[in-house]
C-alpha cells in the first residue's frame, strides 16, 4: 500500500509539473482594464489574435435612461469584475460605450462584445441576453460557457 501510495505521489508530481510548464506560457489578467478608444486595436483585436477570449463591456458614459436602468448596467459591471477573478486567462476590458461606438444607444446598454482570433465572435446586447434583472455571476457564466467563452461547473442555467 505504501509503494502505492509513492507511486501516486510521483505520477501526480510529474502532472502538477507539466501543468505548472504549460501554465507559465499563459498569459493570466484576473482583473478588469479600463480602456479608451485609441487602446482598441492594441488590447481588444490584438490581444484577442492568438486565440484568447477578450470580453469588451461597453459601460455607460454618464447616468442613462433610468435609474433602474442604470442599476442594470452597474450590475453587469459588478459581475464581469467577479468574473474577471474566476476567469484570469480571459481578458476582461470596460470602455464608455460613447468612446467605443460614437453613436451607440443607451438603450442597447449593457452590451458585451466578445473577441477571438482578432474578430467579434459574440454580442450579447441588453440585460435579457445577460440572464435578466436578475443577473448574478452564475448565470453570466452559464451564457459565457454556452458560448465556448469559459469553462464551468454550473449543470443548467442557474
């Protein structure tokens, strides 16, 4: 049993070490960056090239069209942050919606657009498409891993 035991041991050791090897070459973020409009190509399409998820939120530039409203997008807000922790190798970025697309509607807000391979791959426009007022982290999560975006645990939609 103990030379099981050792054995165990040493094939783990051996997994941990590859993992840890492999690890190293990823790039991890595990927060979210504030961007501007000239930061676009660099830390949106560039940074996306390589096959990495880079979630862009647009956020509302100033109060919007209700204060439920804002609530609403200060919620997304709140969430993508968490997310940002749980998922350290996707690339979360905030930028005003007005700075990002000069003319984008309000209405339209929250809008997530989600980059791979330096294209938009995904929108999710409004808070339905988010999982609804009642968004919490789980249930943006659930439609992130739907989406191929992240992996999760969550079974069904929260």
């Amino acid at each position: 049993p103990e030379d099981d035991d050792d054995e165990f041991i040493r094939r783990y050791r051996q997994k941990r070490i590859k993992e840890l090897k492999r690890d190293k070459n990823t790039i991890t973020y595990g927060d979210v960056m504030h961007i501007s409009r000239p930061d676009w190509n660099r830390e949106v399409n560039e940074a996306s090239r390589s096959g990495a998820w880079v979630i862009v939120n647009l956020t509302r530039h100033t109060s919007s069209l209700s204060a439920r409203h804002d609530e609403l997008c200060d919620l997304v807000e709140e969430t993508i942050r968490e997310l940002a922790v749980k998922f350290e190798r996707v690339k979360f970025v905030f930028i005003p919606s007005t700075s990002a697309i000069e003319n984008w509607p309000a209405e339209n807000l929250p809008t997530l657009f989600c980059y791979r391979y330096g294209k938009m791959q995904h929108q999710l426009i409004g808070i339905s498409a988010m999982g609804g007022p009642g968004l919490n982290c789980p249930r943006l999560e659930w439609r992130l891993a739907r989406l191929g975006i992240v992996e999760t645990d969550l079974e069904e939609d929260p």
